[in-house]
C-alpha cells in the first residue's frame, strides 16, 4: 500500500543500482539518503517509470523505493566506497 502523498517507482533492481552509482559519482562530499531518492524520483518522472498516471502532488519516494534506495547504498557501503556517518548520511571514502 502507499502513501498518498508519495510516489511508487517501476524500476528494475538493475536499473535502480545505476541511478545511485550516478548520484554517488556526482557527489563531492557528503549526501543524504533523502537526496538520493530525490534523484531517484526525478529520473523516475523523466523516464516514466512510475507507478500510476496523472499529476503528482509529491516530491517524496514511495517508503518502499527508500528502502531499496537504501539498501543499494547499503551494499556500497559494503564495498568500501562509501561510509555512512549516521541518521542516514553518507560520505565518499
């Protein structure tokens, strides 16, 4: 179920791990996971891959897609590229 005011995205896992790559390539110092699914939502609108038609009234990410958001940063953590400085912060290593 989602949210009414928050918007649901149809990108595959694939899809979804590249647009956070992109982000994370573009960042100079730190970011935020809300940024990230910011971005993630913009592409998403571009593409039109998301869930839905009509006009949005939100600029937010469906709960869900911020869960997959972050758990791709997650595993980039796990990489060893980037470290997570807390309340969902990231920086470049």
């Amino acid at each position: 179920m989602t949210d009414n005011n928050t918007i649901a995205i149809n990108y595959s896992d694939g899809r979804l791990r590249v647009l956070v790559e992109e982000f994370v390539t573009q960042q100079r110092g730190k970011f935020t996971l809300k940024g990230v699914c910011t971005y993630v939502l913009y592409w998403a609108m571009e593409d039109g891959c998301t869930a839905g038609d009509g006009l949005f009234e939100s600029n937010q990410l469906a709960q869900g897609d911020c869960d997959r958001v972050s758990n791709v940063l997650a595993k980039i953590v796990r990489e060893g590229r980037l470290a997570e400085s807390g309340n969902e912060v990231y920086c470049k290593l």
